[in-house]
C-alpha cells in the first residue's frame, strides 16, 4: 500500500498522496482529525445547551433579560463567524489573565485558542439554536402549558419537562442543519492557528504543493465522513423519540 | 382566617375579571361548599371558562376575592404551589402531555412537583387508572387513545395530586356521542365519593342529576341559580327561562 503511493507520487507528480507513506504527514493528518473531532463535539454540545438556556430566557418575564439574549442572537447571527474568531482570539484574548505554562517559564494565555475557539462557534451557533428551539416552543400548544402548570409544575419544571421535549422533536430538522453547518465553520478556526484538519492540510500543502489535490480530495472526503456520522445519529435519535400516534 | 369545614371551601365574592376593556365578570359571587358538586351553565361568550380558570389563578381578576379553603387566590403573597395542589382541573382538550404514556402523564406531577417516591406513586396511578376504568392502557400514548379515554387519563392525571376540589370546563364537548357517557359515568363516581366538583357543563340531564346546586350565567353575570330541580322546572328569570327553551 505505502509502496503504491510512492510510485504514484513518482510517476504522477500532481498526486503525491504524502501522508500516505510519511509517518510525519500522517501523523498531522491524524492529529487535524482529532482536533476537528473535538472542536465540533464541545462546540455541539456548548451551542445546544446554549440554545436551550437561551430559549428559556427568551420567555422570561424581565425586559431586560429578553432584550440581552436578543441583543446576543442579533450581533451572533449577522456578523461573520471568522470576525467573530479574531475578535474573540485578539481582543478579548489580550484581557484574560495569563498563566505560566507546563515548562515552567514560559507565560500563555489562560484561554488557549482552541479555547477562544469553542466559546466563539459554540456562542455562533448558540445563536441560531435560540432562535429554532423557540420556533419549536412556539407550536407547543399554550393549553398544554396550562395543564403543566394547573398540576402545581413551576415555570422551569415546565419547560424542562414538557415544553423541551416536545419543542425538540418539532424543531429537530432546523436543528441538524444548523449542526452540519457549525461542523463546517469549525474550519474558519484555521483563522486563530487551531491545529485542524484544515490547518494542518495546509500546512502539508506548503510543505509539498505536489501533495495539494490530494490533500484537499482528503479534507472534502473527511468531512463529508464527519457530516454523515452526525446525520446518521441525529437521525437514529429522532426515531427513537418518535412518539407513537403523534404527528411530529 | 384559618378554614373549617363548615366555611365554604371555594368562595367567590363580587368577581371582576377584564380582558382590556371587555368586562367578562360582572361581579360573580358563588359558595361552594365541601362535597357539593356545582354545575355552572349558560349561553357562549357568556365567562363560564374564564370563571372557572380565576379559581385555580390561571387568570387574575381585577376586582372581588376568590379564597380556596380560606386562602385568597390573588394574594400577592399566595403560594401557588400549595393552591394547584388543592385544586385540579380538567379542559375541554384534555391536554395531556404527548411524549408520556398514560402511565407517566398520571405519575409525572406528584413524581416531579410532589417529589414522592416512585412505587408510592406507581401504585397509586395504576390505581387511578383502574378507577377511570382504562386498565390494559397504562402503556399508550395519548395519540393511541380515544378523546374519551384520553379524558379519563387527564380527570386520573389531576385526581393523582389528591385535590380537594376539582374544576371541570366543558370536559365532554369535544367529544363523540358514544364517548360522553363514559367521562360522565367517572365524574359521577367521583361526585359520589364524595368530591367537591366545580362543572362547566352542556349536559343538562347530567347536570340535573349530579349537581346539588346548578348557576345560570350570562354576560358575566349570575342571572338565577338553585337546586336543580327548582332551577330546571321553575326558573323565573326570563333570559334562564329561553336558555332553557333552547337547549332542552
Ligand atoms: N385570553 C382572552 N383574551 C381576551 N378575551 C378573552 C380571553 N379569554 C376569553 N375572552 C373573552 O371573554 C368572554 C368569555 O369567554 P369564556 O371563554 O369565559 O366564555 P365561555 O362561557 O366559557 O364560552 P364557551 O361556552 O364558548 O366556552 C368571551 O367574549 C371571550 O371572547
Ligand atoms: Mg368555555
């Protein structure tokens, strides 16, 4: 196999597939791949709890609380989420307080960029999952409310037990668009030097143009992997939530 | 004030209630005593539901007092708490929660709000269940019931915080012929036990043969009210008289 690769990159010099047979290349593959694989999973998950607390809010009886989560959604959902990186990264980056590192010397932020990273696409894609789940809650009928909350069920009981639940299973459709889409902004972390796929791609590609087809051919493939575990769970949840004689 | 038992249990004085500046109650006093089952008839649009949802603080009110065994409902320091548990209600839409079973919708309130042990509360609903005769459906979802059934479920799912009064606005409207006879047969078992009902109702023979005492309202206000066979067979206001003609 390794030796097949060599040979094509000998005699099709346009398609060295060099992290193929290059441990070194390979090895920056492997590692993009899993720092892809965990930005998008804490991104995931931050951005829904923030969708669901966000959700919540929404509802509150205080105007100010209301007007902060919509000032949130509005500044989140219209600006660009690779503006959003460098602000984070640059701007705020510089008030946090500094640490020193595990060498013992040496002072780094005590938000690392892939830090920076997680908190500024999970509050990007946070945005838009505010705005689904209260469509969801939205055709959660106000009677059914009623019935939680003349059964002694607090406001929060109520959300967490019965308007969640069903806003989910109306809104999930939006919610895994919104989901494939924060799996491809993760790449924009490429903006903050976050070693991903993307990054080290890059990198490789510098390093050897020779390499620069395949490694992109590896980059689509590998999200497209990506993209499709996340449907397949997503929908492999949705069935098993479907409520039997129910229409959504 | 502390209650006793000679005190009515629910009492209404000079009930006010607006929706802007449509008046709705028109100053509605009504004494409830324990065990008694009232019936409360009149024409559409005429306040009967946004009566019956000031009791248990679903709607506020703008003038008058509402006290539920000696506690005023719109207090600004009431516990609502305490007050959804001494009242249970049941709606014209049923309104049980979709994603539970009949099962969980009976357990869920005195499980969550309650917070009391899960075989207690099992032992109980399944009791509840057998009382409203759906044994065999503990495991269906509401979409796989009848608006019947699904009824029953709802009048178990309130019985199971153990009210001392229950509300019941227009339980049998929305459904088939066939159907009503079997809500009714269970709210008259209850009557029999003993429980102070407050009924919304369209069914006259029903009405006549449960209630100890029947109200006739009409634009927002108590236009006659009695025992029901003085009510029925000797009504004296001219516009009881016409309701009656209509509807008998
Ligand atoms: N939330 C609301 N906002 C504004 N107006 C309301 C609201 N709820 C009820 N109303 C108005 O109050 C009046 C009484 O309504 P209510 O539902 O209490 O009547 P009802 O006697 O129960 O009638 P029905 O027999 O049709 O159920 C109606 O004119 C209705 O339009
Ligand atoms: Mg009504």
């Amino acid at each position: 196999m390794e030796e097949y690769f060599r040979q094509l990159a000998e005699t099709a010099p346009r398609w060295n597939f060099i992290w193929m047979y290059e441990d070194r290349q390979q090895g920056k593959i492997l590692s993009g791949i899993w720092m892809t694989l965990k930005l998008s999973v804490m991104c995931l998950i931050f951005s829904v709890v923030i969708g669901v607390v966000g959700a919540w809010m929404q509802g509150a009886p205080s105007r100010i609380v209301r007007a902060i989560v919509q000032a949130y959604i509005q500044f989140f959902r219209n600006t660009p989420p690779m503006v959003q990186l460098l602000f984070f990264y640059f701007a705020l980056g510089q008030f946090t307080p500094f640490v020193v590192g595990d060498d013992g010397w040496s002072v780094e932020p005590i938000i690392s960029n892939v830090g920076w990273a997680i908190v500024s696409l999970s509050m990007f894609a946070g945005a838009f999952n505010v705005e689904i789940f209260r469509a969801g809650m939205e055709a959660v009928p106000e009677s059914t409310v009623e019935a939680s909350e003349s059964l002694g069920f607090s406001r929060l009981q109520t959300y967490i037990y019965v308007v969640l639940p069903l806003a989910f299973r109306v809104c999930l459709p939006a919610l895994n668009n919104n989901l494939v889409n924060l799996v491809k902004t993760t790449t924009q972390a490429f903006a903050i030097a976050v070693p991903e796929l993307l990054y080290h791609s890059v990198t490789i590609w510098n390093d050897y143009p020779s390499a620069q087809y395949p490694t992109m051919l590896l980059v689509f493939v590998a999200y497209v992997g990506l993209v499709a575990i996340l449907v397949f769970g997503m929908s492999r949840w949705e069935r098993s939530i479907k409520i039997p004689g129910y229409g959504i | 004030m502390t209650w006793t038992a000679e005190k009515p249990i629910v009492s209404l004085k000079d009930v006010r209630k607006s929706f802007g500046t449509l008046e709705v109650l028109k100053g509605v006093s009504i004494d409830v005593m324990k065990g008694e089952v009232i019936c409360i008839i009149g024409p559409s649009g005429s306040g009967k539901s946004t009566l019956i949802r000031c009791i248990n603080g679903l709607n506020d009110i703008q003038g008058g007092s509402i006290f539920v065994q000696g506690k005023e409902v719109h207090a600004t320091n009431l516990d609502k708490l305490e007050l959804r548990k001494k009242v249970g209600m049941v709606f014209q839409q049923y309104n049980l929660f979709p994603h539970k079973t009949a099962l969980q919708n009976v357990m869920m309130a005195p499980l969550k709000v309650l917070k009391e042990n899960k075989t207690d509360v099992e032992s109980r609903a399944r009791q509840l269940i057998k009382k409203v005769r759906l044994e065999g459906k503990e495991d269906s979802y509401p979409g796989e019931l009848s608006g019947g059934q699904q009824q029953r479920v709802a009048i178990a799912r309130s019985l199971a915080m153990n009210p001392e009064v229950m509300l019941f606005d227009e339980v049998t409207a929305a459904l088939d012929p066939e159907t009503v006879k079997e809500v009714l047969v269970t709210i008259r078992e209850l009557a029999e036990d003993g429980m102070t009902c407050i009924l919304v109702t369209h069914e006259m023979g029903f009405a006549r043969e449960v209630a100890d005492h029947i109200y006739f309202t009409d634009r927002g206000v108590i236009v006659e009210h009695g025992p029901p066979k003085t009510f029925f067979d000797d009504a004296q206001d001219p516009r009881t008289k016409e309701f009656l003609g209509q509807i008998l």
